[in-house]
C-alpha cells in the first residue's frame, strides 16, 4: 500500500541530530517521500565505506531515518551563512551558487531534539517540502491506514471491522466485569444512544442510574454542553462507589435550571447508599469555569444539586498545555546542546508542574473512593479533554485490572475512544471532512501525550505495578500521530465507525519487548500518587529519529525482556 509520492532528492546528512550520528561527520545520501513517511537512506558507496571504515573503532553508523508524515512538526531551515559549530566558534559561509544549499533540521511532534539534519537544495527541497503538505491533505478519503490494512490482507494479514477495544474484550464485557449485570444493581445498561442520537460523540451503550428513564436522559442531555451528559465510566466491583463524567451544565450568566439534569445527579447520588455527598469535580480553574458562564455555559451552584459537592482541580487548558510544552522542550533543548541539566529552567516552562495538577486531581478522586466510599462525577469544559485525563488516571489508581497490558488497552479503549478524545485537532492527524473535525495550530494541544506521561510517572513510582514498560509507552506515542493504524483516527467513535477496515493498533503493542520484567500482580491494590516525585521524561522527549532513547533503564528493560525469551 505504501507508494513513492515524489522523486528522490540528494540529501547530505549532517551529523549531532538525534539520530545517533556523531557532531561533525557528514554523509550523501537520499531524501524521500512516500504516501506515509519521510525517509532518508546513505547512498549505496556511503554505506560501502562506513562498512570497511578501517581501525579497531566500530564503522560509521548511518541508520535509515524514517518518519511517518504525521509525525512531522516542523522543518526548520537555515540558509548558509555563519553560523555556530556547536564547539563554541562558528563556520564561515560557502561561496554563493546558482542553487543554494540550505541545512534543514526536522523535528519529530513532542521532540525536542531534530529527527534528521540534512543539506540540499533550496529549490529541490521547496518542491519536497510541498509534496510533504500535499502528502498530509487531511481527510478519510485519503487514508494510508486502508491501503496498508487492504495490503496486508492481500498478503494474508486481515484488517477488520471498526472496533476500539483489544481483541477479547469489549464495552459489554466491561460491564459485567464491575457487576453492572448483577439484577440488583442500581445501574442499567442503555442502547439509546446506538445511531449516536442521543450524543453525537458518546459511545453506543451507557451505563445510567436505573432510576432514570430513557426518555429523561434525553432531556438531561439538552442541558450539557455537545450533550455530553453525566453517565457511568466505572464502578468499584465489589462495592458502590462511582465514577461518571460528562461535560459542563449550559447554566449561563441567567442561572439556568435543568429539572432532568438535577434529578439524574441526584440518581447518581443514590446508586451509592454508604456515601451521603455526591463529589463532582470540575478540573478547571474556578475562574475559567465562570468567563464559560458568560458564554451561556458553566458549573454547577450547590443550591441547585442538593447533596452534592463541587470542588474545582485548578488544571489549565488546551492552550496553556500547548505553550508549557513548546518552552518545556526549547529548554531540553538548550540543555541538550550545552551538556546539562537545570531543573529550575525546565520547572520555569511549567510542564511539570502541569502533570502535578493532573496527578493530584486523580489522587484526590481515587481518595474519595478508597477512603470515603464516595462517588464522584468529572467534568471539564466539553469533557474529552481534562476529563479523560482524571477519569483514566483515577482508574488506573484503584483498579490493578488496568496495569496490565490488556487492562491498560481496555481503559484507554473507554475513556478515550468510546467516550470521544479530539485525536485529529489535538494532535494534527486525519478526521474525516465534516464541519468543525479538522485540525488547526489554535486546537493542537498535547492532552493524551501529557495522560501518557503521568502514567509514565506512575510506572517510575510503583516499577512492579505494571505489567507493560517504558518501550510501550513510547511505541504508543509513536503511533498517535503515525497514522498506520484506524485506533487513533478521527475525534469519536462515530466517525471511527465509517471508516474503511484498517489494522487494529493493540496487536502491534503485544511484543515480547513491551513486558514490564519486573512487574508483579497483586503487589499493589491501589497506587497512592505521589506527585511530587514527578520527573522530566528525557528518553522520550530527547529520543531525535528513534521511538524512545535507549538510556539505562529502557536498555535494562530490552535485555530483561531478551533474556526472557531466551528461557
């Protein structure tokens, strides 16, 4: 399915970029395009010499950089006039030509350090440079994911119909696992929503209070911003407590009411007899919440949802998260040429501190369960950002079902993809062509990669709680943006449900190098956050052309998993 989308150009690679190649040393070889990466090969005599490079030193290693389109952030080019040579003096520039060379430095999404340093030419690279934003028009029409999984099948392996979950597991499936099937339970499972007209962006089947009827959940449905009303994401199995989200009530600057709205709260509240608060957490700061009151949206007043309490996360939006991160890496950056490491400059972009507040909202939900066998619902603005966020980190807090690789799959499954994520505005990638799907610099924002990090943080704290490593994390990063696979498509689960048959992501997460060696199930029952101990996560965010940097303990992680092969 792969094809060739342009001819080749000759690319001199410059070495000291992130793709393991040594500062100063120079190689010719090709830059490409297909119709899913950007790939630079040595040229066939390069390679040759770098093989019989004499001396007891290893040869010249010059890998083959590849880089999905999507991936891509940027290129950065410089023309050639004086500039540093990163050992303190600088180089002079070279003579003019009829077709200047430039040096292009391409920067994987979410890196800090360039994928690929190259010098060509300015005009051959501007036509490149084109065919690459042609390459990643956006839109279902043009889906690599169906050829490759067409491809594939040709060859034996078979895509499949659109389905979010891992293979042997399934929302239904879920259900039963927290008890929901039991005929004394005070919860329901409805398929009101099974043609998505209930909420456009919900999964299928809900699980509901089975005090409310179905025709009052549509009516609550009105009074929550897209519709996105409060319904259950899990519950304790071998108790009552509760977690539900949705999205914020449309109260306005007039205090608007929603009779349907406040009696499912107050349904909710019910299914859970030991707690007598229902605790709804808005992951906003209290004042964002109150300029989405001006805009005919909000929070909830506790004069109109008796027993309830509402207590506000303080986590800062999309474009807040978007600026932390692009000054988060501009500093790994900086460090990363000067040899050092500054917390305080890198505490300065506030990206850590941004995993604090994330980490501390879903400590505190979890605590509300454990502790005060209280239920909780969750909310942001619209619901699928912050929401997913604590509602997932919580749940991987009190359920140890989640920290194996199944589990953790299942979760992501259903909070993120059932229950709708903005996949393609947030990360750039490819929704389909209806009003208001695309992706743009003013929607970007790095929310699943700030959920994969604060899980990353959980892994260092509790190194035999989970059954998946490091390597996992980052081979899913990998394949949000790589757009190989239909998972990780669109914004909801109805527009992933038109797709045409892609391959499945969880099978391309089920190697044998994905195993955590040191995990041990049942060690842990619930994992008490600690989010001070958060760390900058350097192997990522430093890892140039590879999926993750092999530093010691991804290393220790490789070999543990080898070793286990071999026994």
């Amino acid at each position: 399915g792969e094809r060739m989308a342009a001819a080749p150009i000759s690319a001199l690679q410059l070495g000291g970029a992130g793709d393991g190649t040594a500062a100063g040393t120079r190689c010719a070889g090709r830059l490409f395009v297909t119709s899913f990466r950007m790939v630079w090969e040595a040229s066939s005599t390069a390679a040759a010499a770098a093989a019989a490079s004499p001396g007891d030193d290893p040869p010249l290693s010059w890998p083959l950089v590849s880089l999905p389109l999507y991936s891509i952030d940027r290129f950065t080019k410089y023309h050639q006039t004086a500039r540093s040579n990163g050992r303190g003096g600088s180089e002079p520039p070279p003579p003019p030509a009829a077709d200047p060379e430039i040096e292009v430095e391409v920067y994987p999404k979410y890196g800090a350090l360039p994928a690929l340093r190259v010098l060509v030419a300015a005009a051959a690279f501007g036509r490149f440079s084109a065919v690459v934003r042609e390459s990643r028009a956006p839109g279902f029409d043009r889906l690599f994911a169906a050829t490759h999984a067409a491809a594939q099948a040709r060859a034996g392996e078979r895509g499949g119909a659109f389905c979010d979950y891992p293979p042997g597991t399934s929302p239904e499936a879920e259900f039963h696992r927290q008890g929901l099937n039991n005929p004394l339970s005070n919860w329901r499972v409805t398929a009101l929503n099974r043609e998505y007209g209930l909420c456009a962006t919900y999964p299928r089947l809900l699980a509901v209070p089975r005090a409310v009827t179905d025709e009052a959940l549509s009516r609550a449905a009105a009074f929550r911003s897209g519709r996105r009303l409060p319904v259950l994401c899990w519950k304790d199995a071998f108790g009552v407590a509760s977690i539900c989200r949705c999205s914020q009530p449309l109260v306005g600057v007039a205090n608007k009411r929603s009779a349907d709205d406040e009696a499912l709260l107050r349904a909710i509240g019910e299914t859970n007899p030991i707690g007598d608060t229902l605790h709804i957490l808005d992951c906003r700061p209290k004042l964002n919440a109150e300029v989405n009151q001006v805009k005919g949206k909000g929070y909830e007043h506790a004069s109109n949802y008796a027993a309830t309490r509402l207590t506000f996360m303080n986590i800062e939006n999309i474009h807040a998260m978007r600026s932390s991160l692009k000054a988060f890496l501009a500093v790994l950056k900086k460090q990363a040429a000067a040899g050092e490491t500054s917390m305080p400059e890198l505490e300065k972009s506030g990206w850590l501190e941004h995993l604090r507040m994330v980490l501390r909202a879903a400590l505190h939900a979890a605590r509300l369960l454990e502790h005060d066998r209280a239920s909780v619902v969750v909310h942001c603005s619209d619901g699928w950002d912050r929401t997913s966020q604590v509602t997932a980190l919580a749940q991987l807090a009190l359920d140890p079902t989640f920290r194996t690789r199944r589990g953790f799959e299942t979760l992501v499954a259903k909070e993120w993809l059932s229950f709708g994520h903005q996949f393609a505005k947030r990360c750039g990638t490819i929704a389909p062509l209806e009003r208001g799907a695309q992706s743009s610099e003013e929607q970007s924002s790095p929310v699943f990669l700030q959920y994969v990090d604060c899980v990353h943080q959980l892994c260092e704290q509790f190194p035999s709680a989970f059954e998946f490593n490091s390597l996992y994390l980052a081979e899913l990063l990998h394949h949000l943006t790589s757009c190989l696979h239909g998972t990780l498509l669109g914004n909801c689960e109805r527009q992933r449900a038109d797709l045409p048959p892609t391959l499945p992501l969880w099978p391309a997460l089920s190697e044998p190098r994905f195993v955590n060696q040191s995990y041990a199930p049942g060690a842990h029952t619930t994992l008490h956050i600690d989010p001070g101990a958060v760390r900058p996560w350097t192997a990522y965010y430093c890892r140039g052309a590879e999926r993750i940097k092999m530093e010691q303990l991804p290393l220790l992680e490789t070999r543990c998993s080898q070793l286990a092969d071999e026994t």
